[in-house]
C-alpha cells in the first residue's frame, strides 16, 4: 500500500471481530510509528497495549467519564493502545527553560503525530483504529499505574480487525484549505 492510499483509505472503525490482533503484527505497528518525528527527535511517546479484560474493563466503567460509546470500544476492541506522553521535554531546553513559546503544547503535538502514525501503521496491517479523546486521564493513570507527575496520557486507541467498511465523510476542497500567500 502506498502512501496516498493508505492516508486516504483509514478510516475510523468502531466495530471489531474477535480475531486477536499477534504481538509480532503489535510490534510491526510500532516498529513503524517509532519513525514518527518529535520535537528534536525526543522520541517522548511510548505505547502500552492493554489486551486484558480486566483492565479493559476497568477502564471502560471507570475511565471514560460515562461516555457509552467509548465504553463499547474500549470492551470490544482487541487492544487497546494508551500513548504515552513524557512530560517536560518537548519544547523544553535539559534546564528546564522554554524553547518555544507554546511550551508543553509541543508533548500534544508530538503525541498527535505519533498517534496518526500508529493509526496508519495499523491500517497498513488491515487493522482498524479510532482515536478515543473522552477519558479521565487520572483516573486511567490510576488504573493502570502511570505516574501523573512524569507521564501523561496522550490518547487512548482502540485497535482491532474488522469486517465493516466504513465510508470517507465529505471533505473540504483544496480551494476552501489552502491560502497561497505570494
């Protein structure tokens, strides 16, 4: 699959079978997101992928803040990904002191990229994807053991096979997106 096929045909897919996604086919996804850019190439984003029931569960019930549909994906999916943010590195010199003025907003964009990849990367493996942003950030770092201070919770990923195909949403044209300024 080429590049501009595989942008163009991932698609956010909220319905999986029950086939298992392999650690080999896990670690093909993100032997390929690992190429994703960061900040001064700080590589910050790290992934956790939570194949256990239980802890599906848990924070299904407890970390969605109540939203049903990401409680349904959360149980549904093969795996869930947390991505993984370090914190105070991206925008940010070894003392401390900003580089940037947009500071810590450079760990969120790191983070979204490397997100999009994963997404892709899993595309190109026939796997499905759709990017949860409703959740308690505390309340999964809790269930899971993260520690808040060091580490933030980017976006949780529920990967997965599917036998649904999911149609593209209209798009805005190039001439409504795009200013050339001369």
């Amino acid at each position: 699959m080429n590049a501009v096929d595989c942008i163009r045909g991932r698609r956010s897919v909220r319905e999986y079978t029950d086939r298992d996604i392999s650690p080999e086919t896990l670690r093909q996804i993100i032997e390929t997101t690992s190429y994703a850019p960061s900040w001064k190439n700080s590589q910050t984003v790290s992934y956790l992928a939570i194949k256990n029931k239980e802890l599906k569960n848990s924070i299904a019930c407890n970390g969605v803040m109540g939203f049903t549909p990401n409680m349904h994906r959360v149980i549904d999916c093969n795996t869930l990904m947390v991505v993984v943010t370090a914190k105070g590195i991206c925008g940010y010199n070894v003392d401390g002191t900003p580089t940037t003025s947009k500071g810590a907003h450079w760990e969120s964009f790191d983070a979204g990229i490397a997100t999009q990849t994963l997404c892709l990367a899993a595309h190109e493996q026939n796997i499905g994807s759709v990017i949860l942003g409703i959740f308690d950030e505390k309340q999964v770092a809790d269930i899971l053991g993260i520690d808040t201070r060091q580490f933030g919770i980017s976006a949780l990923v529920a990967l997965g096979y599917t036998d649904s195909d999911p149609h593209a949403p209209k798009r805005r044209s190039v001439d409504d997106l795009l200013t050339v300024i001369d």
